[in-house]
C-alpha cells in the first residue's frame, strides 16, 4: 500500500461519514420542502377558508429546527461557513497549512464538547418528561436531538477534515 491510499479503517470512517452527512442533507432539504407545504396550507386555509390550522406553526418550528441541524455537517463538509482569514493568510503556505489543521481539530473540540452538552440535555429532557409548552404538545428532546445530531456529526467532520490534512477552502472569506 502506497502513502496516499488510506488505511482501510481511514475509507471506512469516510464512507461512513459521506452517507450520514448526504443522508442528513437529503432529509433536511425535504424538511425545508416540508415548511413550504405547512406554510402554504397555513395561508390557504386561513386567508381562503377562514380557517387557520392549529398545528401549522408548530410543526414548522420543530421541522426548521430539525432542519437547520441536520444541514450542519454538510456545511461544515463543504465550507459553507464563515471563515475569517486575516491571520492565517499572513503566514507563509507551509504555516497556513497546519494553522488550519489546528482551527479544524478545534472545530471538532468545540462541537464536541457542544454535543456532549446537548446530548446532557437531551437526556434530562427524557427522563423528566419535559415537553414544549405549544399547541402540540411533544416531548422536547424530540426536537432538541436534531441539535445534538448535527454538533456531534459536525465534529466528525472536523476531525475528519484534521486527520486527512485538507481542510476546506471553500469557506466564504472575511479579511
């Protein structure tokens, strides 16, 4: 096996990882087509039959939440954030090169540890029994393991981006 062939532990964790951040993408772009049914039966039935729904508002909130973290990890693939650059674009190519790898293996410490908070979260939810004060009453960690969902595959993200060395360029860039 030549050096630039990954280990075959290194393709399985990216094939892994490529199905759950597509998977995820896939189910967050229909939750956004979701939100535009919900709103337009919203309209429809209280501006034409003068009868507004009672679960519209509801569901949306929980969709678009769910929705906002399920994209997460593709963002973080594809460098959909924001990127500020000033500092790193200062130093020469070789330092530019690990500067990134050290601000992507924080990525991953960061939404690590955010996860592991969530996921604390989470877990209380469930074991109190806590729901959402809404018209539709749902246990909250329903809606809240999207967010633990979306910080812990971000983080594999990261740290996938920090053991391969190529971090994602594609940022849009500040500075």
């Amino acid at each position: 096996m030549d050096d630039s062939s990954p280990s075959p532990a290194h393709a399985w964790y990216d094939r892994v990882l490529n199905i759950l951040v597509e998977i995820s993408a896939i189910v967050a772009t229909l939750g956004l087509a979701a939100i535009v049914v919900m709103y337009s039966i919203e309209i429809f039935s209280r501006y034409f039959l003068n009868a507004p729904t009672t679960w519209a508002n509801d569901l949306i909130v929980f969709t678009l939440c769910a929705s906002i973290f399920l994209m997460m990890p593709e963002i973080t693939r594809s460098g959909g954030h924001v990127a500020v650059t000033l500092l790193t674009d200062s130093l020469p190519h070789e330092a530019q090169h690990t500067a990134r790898r050290i601000i992507t293996f924080f990525g991953f410490g960061v939404c690590l540890f955010a996860a592991y908070i969530s996921l604390q979260a989470n877990l209380e939810q469930y074991f109190e029994g806590l729901e959402t004060v809404t018209t539709i009453t749902t246990p909250k960690w329903l809606i809240t393991m999207f967010i633990t969902y979306g910080l812990f595959v971000s983080a594999l993200e990261f740290l996938h981006q920090t053991l391969v060395g190529k971090p994602v360029a594609s940022a849009t860039v500040i500075g």
